[in-house]
C-alpha cells in the first residue's frame, strides 16, 4: 500500500512539471557528468605523468564525486520546487564543515600543493623551515594526505605537517656525512701523505670521499684540522659502519695523534 503510494507521488510530482523544464534538468546532468569526466580525465593525465600520485587521484575522484551528487541534488530541488532553501542548507553546511574541519582541508590543500610541486618521493632534500635557522636534511620518504615524512642519513624519520612544508625552503642535496678530523705532530706535517692515507681508508669502506671538499678549519705549526664530507653508498647508515670508519682512520693515522669527530653541519 505504502509503495503504491509512493509512486502515485512521484507520477503527481513529474507529472505537473513542465517537459522543458525536464529536458533542462537532463541536459544540465549531462553537462554535469561530462565536466566530471574531463575533471578525472586531467587528474589522470596528472598521475600518468607523475605530477600527482594515485592516492591523490583516489582522494580526488571522491570528493568530485560528492561534488556532483550534491551539485545535481540542490539544482533539481531548486527547478522543481522554485525555493532557495536548498542553497541555504548547502551554504550552511559547506560552512559548519569548514569550520570543523578546518586543519584537515589545510593540510589537504597543502598535500595538493606539494603534489603539483613535483617532490617526488625519494629524492633528498634540505628544509628551511620558517623562524628556524637549521635545516632539516634528509629523503621524502612519504607523502601523506596531512604530513610528509622524511628519513635522515642515519634512518630516523622526521614528519612535518604539509602546510608548514609548502611554506618552506626546499633544496634538493646529497647525503653526506662531515668528519672533522685533527692531527698533531712535533715533526713536518706531511698534507698531502695524510690525505691519501685517508683516500686508501674510505675506499675500502661503504663511503665515498669527496675530494673536492676538504676545507681546513684550523691550522698551526704542530697541528691541522680538516673537514671530510663523506657521502654514503647506501642509506641508511648504519653507525657500526660509521664507528669502524673512523676507527680506520685512527689506526691508519696513529703517528699524528688523531682526533677524528662527527660535525653537524
């Protein structure tokens, strides 16, 4: 009884609307599926062209969809009912929805932002972030729909919400790891000795020395401390390989009293 009613309704109802007004309401959903499609065709070519990536592509999908459901909804309502009630409620809504959920579309907006920006995931940046005056250093490891990850040289992860992200400096570098290291004699320092005793070290181990970065920090007649930028042949580092490193060194420079330090630069 109930179902027969209902669709007795439903026949009074389309049966007092006007066909021109039903045939606007059939072409506006047209053109309303068809932008949606071009909209996920552009997303698409996005992804395929690894601007953004597939998740991205999935959030996305979803909020057009909502977007035209709710859009094809209220106009439907307003042409056949004549009423701005249904703006009202979508306004109201879109308002109370802003509102709690503001940080959430922040960091949203920002995700769509660092995705546009072609950061791809691996490649190894520096952070300037805003007020400090550190930099942050390491590989983006991840991209979340609220945060980034990035992973150190040693392996430690360091997550940073978006919208700070956006708002920050970004370099892209290489890893590398800075020794400083101090010999002593009372007898000639022989530079160019030491250094290739160094070279023959780090050859054998799983860094790389980079020779054309090797600044003198102090130097005396009895003493000179230099600065070694290792670069690793593979993340993350492990600090045994590190420790045996400059363990290495120590042995191989023993006559020179060595000091060998790990410098945060």
């Amino acid at each position: 009884m109930s179902n027969s009613t209902a669709l007795d309704a439903l026949s009074e109802l389309f049966g007092n609307i006007p066909l021109g007004t039903l045939i606007n309401i059939a072409i506006f959903i047209v053109i309303v599926i068809l932008i949606r499609y071009l909209v996920a065709w552009f997303v698409s070519t996005l992804v395929r062209r690894g601007l953004i990536s597939t998740g991205t592509r999935m959030i996305l999908t979803r909020i057009l969809d909502i977007l035209v459901v709710i859009v094809v909804a209220v106009v439907v309502v307003h042409t056949i009912t004549a009423s701005l009630t249904p703006y009202i409620i979508v306004t109201v809504i879109g308002l109370l929805v802003i509102i709690m959920f503001y940080y959430e579309i922040k960091e949203f907006t920002a995700f769509i932002t660092i995705q546009l920006q072609r950061y791809a995931k691996g490649i190894w940046i520096e952070v300037y972030l805003p007020n400090y005056s550190s930099p942050i250093r390491g590989r983006l490891t991840e991209i979340q729909p609220f945060n980034s990850v990035i992973e150190d040289v040693y392996g430690n992860k360091i997550y940073i919400a978006n919208s700070v992200l956006v708002n920050s400096l970004i370099k892209e570098f290489n890893p590398s790891i800075f020794l400083e290291l101090t010999v002593t004699s009372h007898e000639y320092l022989n530079i160019n000795e030491i250094l290739q005793t160094i070279k023959e070290v780090v050859s054998g181990s799983p860094f790389r020395l980079d020779e054309s970065y090797m600044p003198i920090k102090s130097m005396s007649t009895a003493s000179v401390s230099l600065v070694l930028r290792l670069i690793p042949l593979s993340t993350p580092v492990r600090a045994s390989d590190l420790y045996r490193l400059m363990r290495q060194i120590s042995t191989s420079l023993s006559q020179y009293n060595p000091i060998v330090e790990v410098l945060n630069i």
